[in-house]
C-alpha cells in the first residue's frame, strides 16, 4: 500500500500535464490554421493593388527637376 498511493499520486499527475500539454498544442495548431488563409489573402490584396508609393516618389522627383 505505502508504494501504490505514491505511483497513483504521480500517475494523476502525469495526466494533467499530458492532458494540459494536449489542450496547448490544439490551440497554438488551431491559431495557426486560422492564420495562414488570412495572411494567403493580405498577401494576395498586397500583390493585386497598386504601390502609391512609388508613384508618389516618382512623381516628386519631376517636379524638381522640370
């Protein structure tokens, strides 16, 4: 009896920890998955819609020289 309550003491604790690790993995793999469309759709608005930028510049650098 003296060696069984210390193996189901560390049996439960083990679980938890399993089971508390399990529950981190989903929800970091979840938030991943959840992720990566929106950034596949930044990325495509981003490749799709004109740079102003780099008119803008272009544009000010005419103007002093002309």
């Amino acid at each position: 009896m003296t060696k069984l309550l210390p193996f189901l003491f560390i049996t439960i604790l083990c679980s938890s920890c399993a089971v508390a690790t399990l529950a981190t993995t989903t929800i970091k793999t979840t938030a991943k998955i959840v992720t990566l469309p929106i950034m596949a759709i930044g990325a495509a608005v981003e490749a799709i819609t004109p740079d102003d930028e780099e008119e803008a510049v272009e544009g000010e650098g005419a103007d002093i020289e002309g």
